[in-house]
C-alpha cells in the first residue's frame, strides 16, 4: 500500500490522457496513473530525478535525448575479447555511437551504414549500438529483427509525427528514437527497414517461473543486471528480465548472450488462456492478428519469444493512448480491460513460445 501510495504522488511522468500536473511544479511531470507497470519500463523503484525527456527532445538531434552516464565505461584502454572470435577491443570501441565494435560480422548480412555509423554529422547514433548488428537487442529497447519492412517504416513514421510515444517520458531512448525517426532520409529508413527484415529472430528469451529472483539492480537506462552473489528476492507482482550474462552483455554487449525472464508461478498458463481464447472478453484472442503461432502476418507483428517488456510496455502504452497511429484501432478494444496481472500474464506466455 505504501508502494501505491507513493507511486500515485511522484513526479516521473506519463503523458497520457487524464495525466495531472502537479500544483505549483513546472508542467514538466505528470502523476502516473494506478496501473503503470513499473517492472516493464526498466525501474525496479521509482527513479530518484526524474526528467521529462519529452520536452528536452523536441527536434531532429538524436544525442540531445541520449542520457549522460548510460553506458558501460573503462579508463584503462584494456582490449577485451569474447569468445569464438579473435577480434579485441576497448569498451571505448564496444560503446563508440558511431562505430559501435561488431564482434561477430559473419552472423549478418553486411550492415548499411545508418545500422553499422548512424549519422556522426547530425548525432544520429548506430542503430547497432541498442539494437545489436543482429536486431535482437535488450530489454531496455525493441527486438526489430525480422519484422516486416512495412511495418519497420509505418512505426518510424509514426515515431516522427507524434502518434508513438513512450507512456513514460523519463525513457530518454523512447525520444531520443522520435528524434531518429525524424532525422532519417527515406532511403535511409528503408535500408535499415530492409535490413532488419532480412535477420531471422533467434530464440533469446528464457522464460523461468519462480516465486523468487536473483537480486538485481536497474540501470539508468532501464536495464535489470544480476547483483554480485546467489541472494534472491520475491518476485512479487512483476517480470524480471535481465542477461543470462550481465558482464557480457552490459559490459562487452556480446550479441550471442540472450537474456532470462523470471516470471511470477502461473503466469504462463494465465497467459496461455487469455492469448489463446481472449479470457471470456477480457480481451481478444491475439493469433486473429499476429498470426497462431503468434510470428506475425502481413498486417501485425510477430510476438513469439519477443522481450515480454517491450511487449509489457506497448500494451499499456495503447491503452492508455500512449500510441495512437494505425495499430491502435486495432489495438485499443484488445487492451482496454488489461490489468497490470493480465500483462504479466499475456507476455510472460508470449516470451516463451518459440520464434
């Protein structure tokens, strides 16, 4: 109860309909709305100084969005190595913006170079620096691999002209993708499109029910690593999705290294049933859309063994008109009864279907 109390009175923003400003603040942040899935935007409590990122992004600059002190650092120039290949480099390479280190090349198609430099010129990062050279990507960002090129360039257009946004506007990266969105040329956006589209999304996501979790810490940019030790808390009402690796993939942001989702006792088979029947009207059955093996069709994206996160925040981000372009038509009736349990439910079964 205290929890919820507090959660109603902070000042970490959702820029949705009904949001409130706070008497006597700057119209910067807005009281969240009971609900608001914490777990699924990367805060395992709620974030001490919060900024609203929405404001501070309102151009064409990517880096303005991009949050100080977000990735991995080393003073000592050491040259670290992974294996199955004999490449080294610097965490200075690994993280560079615009020429992030590719530890494995042979896994992908050459990149184009928005996906392998992005944009030095205009501060537009690589878009292998979240995403991977491989499209699967983090918790913290979206798995692109293997989605369709329509439906790659119908979400950057949506991103540029306001109808996607983030629910949360302290999720630096959810702006700092409408600046992206907005920077790129057409033939850049359906490069990357084309390239994305070509990668076949790998199994990456293990899904483990367990009354408890290791105990971890959330960065600042809203990724969960394991802390030190074999100490485990309860899971309580919530996800908990992080490497199976966190040195590897936080440190050397190795692409082979997937990722492990602790999902609260019967959850699976909770979600089983909503995803497959709609739950006696709670919702609608998803394979209507995305297909019955839930890997997408001409007109939705694919779901199987996505980041149950990612899928956790774009369900609340359409229910409460966070995204309002073409999906939400389709979206809105399916999600309007969800409860934050019905979204631990549905993406906890999704994330572990094969791909």
């Amino acid at each position: 109860m205290t929890k919820r109390i507090l959660f109603l009175t902070c000042v970490i923003g959702l820029a949705a309909a009904g949001a409130v400003q706070l008497s006597g603040q700057a119209p910067r942040f807005r009281v969240l709305e009971p609900g608001f899935p914490l777990w699924a935007y990367g805060y395992k409590e709620l974030p001490k100084m919060p900024q609203d990122w929405s404001n501070r992004c309102p151009g064409n600059t990517p880096r303005d969005c991009d949050r100080p002190g977000g990735m991995p650092t080393d003073q000592t120039g050491e040259r670290l190595t992974i294996p199955g290949t004999g490449k080294s480099f610097t965490v200075a390479e690994i993280t560079s913006p615009y020429r992030p280190a590719d530890w494995y090349p042979e896994d992908h198609p050459p990149m184009p170079p928005i996906v392998a430099n992005g944009k030095e010129a205009t501060r537009f990062r690589a878009c292998a620096i979240c995403h991977y050279p491989n499209g699967q990507g983090l918790m913290q960002n979206g798995p692109v691999a293997g989605l369709t090129v329509d439906y790659f360039l119908r979400q950057l257009t949506e991103m540029a002209n306001g109808k996607r946004k983030s629910a949360d506007v302290n999720k630096a990266n959810a702006w700092e993708m409408a600046a992206m969105a907005r920077n790129l040329t057409p033939e850049e956006a359906r490069l990357a499109a084309e390239y994305f589209a070509s990668l076949p999304y790998k199994p990456w996501i293990r899904v483990v029910e367990s009354a408890t979790v290791p105990v971890f810490t959330a960065t600042i940019n809203g990724l969960f690593l394991d802390a030190p030790g074999d100490a485990t808390e309860p899971i309580g009402r919530r996800i908990v999705e992080m490497p199976e690796d966190s040195y590897q993939a936080n440190m050397l942001r190795n692409p082979r290294v997937g990722l492990v989702a602790y999902v609260p006792p019967g959850s699976i088979k909770a979600g089983e049933t909503l995803v497959t029947t709609g739950g006696n009207g709670k919702t609608q059955a998803c394979g209507t859309c995305h297909g019955p093996d839930m890997r997408g069709t001409a007109i939705a994206p694919p779901l199987a063994n996505r980041h149950p996160g990612y899928m956790a925040r774009q369900l609340y981000d359409f229910q409460v008109g966070a995204r309002n372009g073409d999906m939400a038509v389709m979206m809105k009736p399916a999600v309007e009864k969800l409860t934050e349990d019905d979204l631990i439910a549905i993406t906890a079964y999704l994330a572990s279907l094969k791909p």
